[in-house]
C-alpha cells in the first residue's frame, strides 16, 4: 500500500494534466475552468470536487485529521480540507484521499445501503473506500462506490453548506450526483 501511494504521488508530481475544454448550452463549467476526460486522467492527481448542482466543494468537515469526521459540501475555500488526492489502483477504480489529513472518503459503517453517510477513516484499501469516476460528459463524473455500486450524492439536492453527502442509487441525469473535478 505505501508503495502505491509513493508510486501515485510521484506520478502526481511528475505529469503534467492536460485538460479538455469543452462547451455546451447549459450548465458548462465556469468560466477560466476546463473539462477533463477520464483517459486522461494519471494514476494519482490533486482535486477539488465541485457538485454540479449547488456550485459547493467536496470538503472534510471543520478541516478535521479524525477518523469518522463527516464529508460534506461546503463553499468552496480552496483549503486542503477541499483537495483530495485521487490515487488509481489500476483497474479503474481509485482511492480517494484527503489532502489535509491523509485519510480516505470512506461509507459509514460500511455500508451498502441508499443514505450510508460518507466519512473520512484511515486508508485500508476496503471496497469502500474505492470509486468509480464515471465520465457524464460536459466536464462533469459520478464518483461510484465500489462496494455499494450507488453514488455520491448530495442529500435532497440541497445547496446549503455542512451538508453531509451519503450515498445513494445512481440516477441518471441528477445533478445532485455530478461532480466537476479542478485539478491541481
């Protein structure tokens, strides 16, 4: 496990991320923002995750380093509780960690069921705690987790901040589930 996470970071370190502009009619990518496509994503790679629907950050709440601290939307600050570093594991799924406290987007007690809150938890390479970045088009992925098979998603749609995401049915279209990745 350390020597993937050496490997992901060095790759990290040392490629250069093209990204793919892309434009469309309605609910592109902000201005000065570009659009990735997964086959050109490396196998590790810094992000922020801004939700489709409300415009908020992927965040760890209050910036914790603990395990179970919940993950949530929240404006986007650009703070390391906002970065997540993607690790790829080889076979289409990556490891999702916080910049900040080096911990993993983890499912509550491990759970399978549609509303399981994620959190964050010490890496330990569980079906948990790997996605699935599913390309929508527009720019926009559905991060879809490996042990559930249902997505991240942002409860009710809401656009408010502390908004715990948990994990629910992959639903075609809903933009409570779509997420832009900035990397860098």
């Amino acid at each position: 496990m350390r020597n993937r996470l050496v490997r992901g970071l060095a790759l990290a370190a040392g490629l250069a991320i093209t990204a793919l502009s892309t434009a469309t009619a309605t609910a592109a990518p902000a201005a000065g923002t570009a659009a990735v496509r997964i086959q050109s994503l490396p196998g590790a790679f810094y992000a922020e995750a801004i939700n489709r629907n409300s415009g908020k950050c992927v965040n760890v709440a209050h910036g914790s380093g603990d395990n179970g601290a919940w993950i949530q939307q929240f404006h986007c600050d650009h703070t390391p509780a906002a970065k997540f570093l993607f690790i790829g594991n080889g076979d289409g799924y990556y490891e999702i960690q916080n910049q900040n406290s080096r911990k993993c987007v983890d499912v509550e007690w491990g759970g399978g069921w549609n509303g399981a809150r994620t959190q964050q938890f010490n890496c330990n390479g569980s079906l948990t705690q790997q996605y699935r970045i599913v390309e929508l088009g527009n720019g926009y992925v559905n991060f879809v987790n490996r042990f559930s098979g249902r997505c991240i998603d942002v409860p009710h749609a809401s656009t408010d901040d502390w908004v715990i995401l948990n994990i629910w049915d992959c639903v075609g279209g809903a933009t409570e589930q779509q997420f832009r990745l900035n990397i860098g």
